[in-house]
C-alpha cells in the first residue's frame, strides 16, 4: 500500500492506494480497481454519505476521474482538490483542463468551455439539485448557476456564491472598478466602498444579511426571503 488508508465518514468502508510494479490501482473494500500509471495527489475521495468514492487516475499524460469503478473522459488535467460530492453524495463535479480551456464536469457531462476557472471548486445547493461556479469567458468572471452564465464584474470573491439552505437562492460578493456588491439571485444590489471579508450569509429562514461601509458608516444590509 501508498500513503495512508482513507476511511469513509461512517467509518464502515476504507480505501487506499497499491502498487504493482510501476502501476498504481485502488482498493476499495479488499476490491483493488483498475490499473493506471498513476493516482492524484489525496485521492481516493468518499462521498459525505459514504456509499461512493471517487479518485483521479493518470494514463499516460491524460487524466480521468473514475467515479464508483467507472472512469470519465479523458482530460489533460483535472483541477487538485477535485472532485468534489453533493452534499446527499448523488451528484459529483470537477474542473478539467481542455486543451487551453478549461470545463466544469457534472455527473460525467461536460459544460461550457471557459478560458479559466481559477481556484473554483462547483458548489452544489444542499439538496444536491443546484450548482454553481465562477467563470471566465475573457478576462471578467461571470457566476454560472445551472448552466447559465450571469454578468461579468472585473472579480468574484473567492469562496463564492452560495446557496441558501432550500436552495432556491444564490448569492455571491463581486467588484468593479473600486466598488463592491452583493449578486443575488441575479440581481446586483447596491454598490459600496466595501463588503465584509465573511461575504454576505443565508440565515435558516431564507434571510440574506452581510455588512458594507460606505463614507465611513458600516451597514448591515438586508435581503428578506
């Protein structure tokens, strides 16, 4: 065995990383996978509930992501920190690098191609039925949510969007020129000299709040449901 074993959150199923030769597989339950040149860097990945795992398997200079024993297309690269689960464990989604583009992966489905996706990891609603990520198309980023890309703003705060717990509402922290805002649902709200490093939060009844200043006053901004 490589590395250490990895556990699932349940602790019931363990997975770890062999060798044979020059080749690398995984072992998933006393099962060993599939052999390959070799395995990404903190892989295998268990799903929140435990039922999957997911690890990124190089052949050659191509790379696939192999989801439950069933490997994905191949890529040139896939993104380090992927792939990442739903919240229920049923969906799974990573950054793949194209050629020079760079596509978010959903469920084994390629989307749009963008010039860059940066450090986004896709964020799924906590149902698991939602997913959205910040994009480039040109040299400004757009928040995609559902495969639909919103405005462009010259950034998009790191960490961002996120969804409300139903999952019906998606807000993100964005800028441009010297002016900061809080998107949500689509909707930019007002601009301000600044926005709170925590960015905006959802409340458990739908309630969006964040703190702005502005002329040297400090704001603590509202979104009802």
């Amino acid at each position: 065995a490589e590395g250490h074993p990895v556990f699932s959150p349940d602790g019931n199923r363990v997975a770890y990383v062999a060798a044979n030769g020059f080749k690398r597989f995984v072992v998933i339950d006393g099962q060993a996978g599939p052999e390959c040149d070799g395995i990404g860097e903190g892989h295998p990945v268990f799903s929140p509930d435990g039922k999957r795992v997911a690890y990124v398997a190089a052949n050659g200079d191509k790379r696939v992501v192999v989801v439950d024993g069933q490997a994905g297309p191949e890529y040139d690269g896939i993104a380090e920190g992927h792939p990442v689960f739903s919240p229920d464990g049923k969906r799974v989604a990573y950054v793949a690098q194209k050629g020079t583009k760079q596509v978010v992966v959903i469920d084994g489905q390629a989307g749009t191609e963008y010039v860059g996706l940066g450090e986004c990891t896709p964020v799924f609603s906590p149902d698991g039925k939602r997913v959205a990520y910040a994009a480039k198309k040109g040299d400004k980023p757009a928040v995609v949510v559902d495969g639909q890309a919103g405005p462009e703003y010259d950034g998009v705060a790191k960490g961002h969007p996120l969804f409300s717990p139903d999952g019906k509402r998606v807000a993100y922290t964005a800028w441009k020129g010297h002016k900061w805002l809080v998107v949500v649902d689509g909707r930019a709200g007002p601009e301000y000299e600044g926005i709170s490093p925590n960015g905006p939060v959802f409340r458990r009844d739908g309630t969006l709040e964040y703190l702005a200043y502005r002329d040297k006053a400090l704001y603590r901004v509202k979104h009802l449901p």
